[in-house]
C-alpha cells in the first residue's frame, strides 16, 4: 500500500505497508546504515515503485524506518528512478502530509532521522508543513564554468543535504516555455561540472543544477528551475536547494535571520523559508504545501515482466 502526494507539483509516493516493510531485513543501524543495505539487495523494490510503468516522472518514493537517533520519533530515507538522495525537502513535506492524513501523526513538531542528518519537521495541519533541513554550506562562490558551447557562467557549489550547483547568469528566463532549454543549459552545466572535476565532498556528484531568475509575482523573492539527477525539472522549487540558497544569501549579507525569503517553481509554486542561527549552526526553514493524489495497492503479477519496473532509468539527457 502506498500513498501518494503531490508538493507543489512534485510527487512523493511514500510506502505505508508495515508488513511489507517488516519482510524487508534492512539490519539494525542508522537510517543511512539501512539505506544502504536496501539499495545493495533491494534495487529491484525502488524500481518497481517509481520507474514506469508503475510511477511517474520526477516521482521520489519514501521507505520508513526506525530512527537510531533516541531523539528522533521517525526515520526515512528517499529515493528516485535513478538512486537515491540523502535528503529530499519536497517528499518530506509529502510524507507528513501523507502521515498527518492517516493519523499517524498530529500536528506540531517531530525529528526525523534521514540519511544526511536529522531534520526538524512540523505538521501543521492539512497540507501543510515545514522542515529545517541539515546545516547549509558552500565550498564554492562565484565559480565559472565554461560549458561545450564555449559560454561561461558563474554559480555557487553549496548543500543543505544535496549537492547544488547555483547559478544567475545562465541568460535564459525561467518560464514553462524555456522547459527544453532550460534542461539543455542545465545537463551542459551538469557535465561541464563533472568534466572540470568540480565534486562535492569525497568526490560527491553535483547533481542539481539550479537556474535563478527573478519572480513573476513581485511579492515573490526569486523564481528557479532545477535539474534533478533523474534527469526530471522539479516541479516545486526544490526543498533542499531553497534551504542551500537561503544559506548562501546569509552568508552574502542578502537574507537577515528571519527575513522571509518567497521561492517561485517554473511552474508559479511557491515555499516560503528563511533562515536563523542555533548553537552558531546555520538552520534554513522551508514551509510548502502538499496535497494527497491517490491511496493504492501496488499489484506486482509474477508472470508481469515490469514487476520490478523498467530494468534501464530512462534518463532524458539531451
Ligand atoms: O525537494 O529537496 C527536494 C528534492 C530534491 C530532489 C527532489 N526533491
């Protein structure tokens, strides 16, 4: 049994089923100790729950599990149609959606344990909730890549849990329209990054590109377009790259603590985050909407040859 969710646009399917969680033996540990081991004999299961022909483009599937952290009341860990992410903004606003519509949880806050770290999370009512993703930091600012087609631009390397590439003078508006050159631009700075060898810590892919714009609504602070590793637009502005971004603006003197700060989707969606310090550690906040799409029971037919989904992620890479 899953249940399924849209954030802004961008959909979480989060895997409700105790009993088929309880047949997965993940071992004992932390939440990235399980995740690991659910990636190294499971494949088969992310697939069937996000490729086709059972899930959708820029689908992030969701599997709980016992937090090792005492003070955490949930774990979690995400994946997509090409692997996994240590932390995704935009499904955990779904899962507490989701959580909250079962009853699982009431609203007010909870911690919950992901493989970057744990994240405070709050429910506060219907489709909405908030979460302060893992402590922003940047390892690069104002690098310049030069793309295949001889241009070069600019762009912050920083993370709140994902790797991002941040960049403003990409030349094109962040409009629904501009979709296929938006992604063309992004996979050029997607591969540009990796042939420079510009990586993450531990040689860590940078495998979201973010592309800035100004807002369409002047109330709204900025708008983006982001390339996910699978390949897919996010279709709400990205929960982890907003906290990132709003790490960098601090830093830049551009955001006080506590200043709000409104991000537009290329799709016109909007979180709303800011930024303040505890214990001299950075903590973004990002608050969206999710709503519930479907509840379903996923049929996995033996004589099915896509039981386990489509055997290759197809990967628009242009
Ligand atoms: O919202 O953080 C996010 C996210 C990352 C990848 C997909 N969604």
């Amino acid at each position: 049994r899953v249940i399924d969710s849209h954030t802004i646009g961008e959909p979480t399917r989060l895997v409700l089923d105790d009993a088929v969680l309880a047949g997965l033996d993940l071992g004992a540990g932390t939440v990235r100790s399980r995740r690991e081991v659910f990636r190294s004999r499971y494949d088969d299961v992310r697939r069937a729950l996000v490729t086709d022909p059972r899930g959708v483009e820029a689908m992030v599937g969701v599997i709980l599990v016992p937090p090792a952290d005492p003070s955490c009341d949930l774990g979690a860990f995400y994946f997509n149609r090409v692997g996994f992410l240590d932390m995704c903004g935009h499904a955990t606003i779904g899962l507490t959606v989701s959580l909250g519509y079962t009853g699982r949880i009431t609203p007010g806050p909870f911690r919950l344990e992901t493989p970057a770290g744990v994240v405070g999370v709050e429910w506060h009512g219907g489709s909405d909730a908030s979460f302060q993703s893992v402590t922003p930091r940047r390892i690069h600012r104002g690098l310049a890549i030069r793309c295949p087609d001889g241009s070069v631009v600019t762009g912050d390397v920083a993370t709140s849990g994902l790797w991002f590439f941040i960049c403003r003078d990409h030349g094109l508006p962040i409009v629904p329209e501009a979709i296929p050159q938006l992604l063309e631009k992004a996979w050029a700075l997607r591969r540009s990054l990796e042939a420079a060898g510009v990586t993450g810590d531990g040689g860590e892919l940078i495998d979201h590109i973010v592309l800035m714009g100004p807002p369409l609504d002047p109330a709204n602070s900025a708008r983006n377009f982001v390339l996910c590793p699978d390949g897919a637009f996010h279709r709400s502005p990205c929960g982890t790259a907003t906290s990132a971004l709003v790490g960098c603006l601090h830093e830049d003197g551009l955001l006080a603590e506590g200043e709000a700060w409104r991000q537009e989707s290329i799709l016109g969606g909007l979180y709303e985050a800011s930024i303040r310090t505890r214990d001299r550690l950075l903590v973004p906040t990002v608050r969206g909407r999710a709503w519930i799409t479907s509840e379903a029971t996923l049929h996995f037919a033996a004589d099915d040859p896509y039981r386990a989904g489509f055997p290759q992620a197809i990967r628009r890479d242009s």
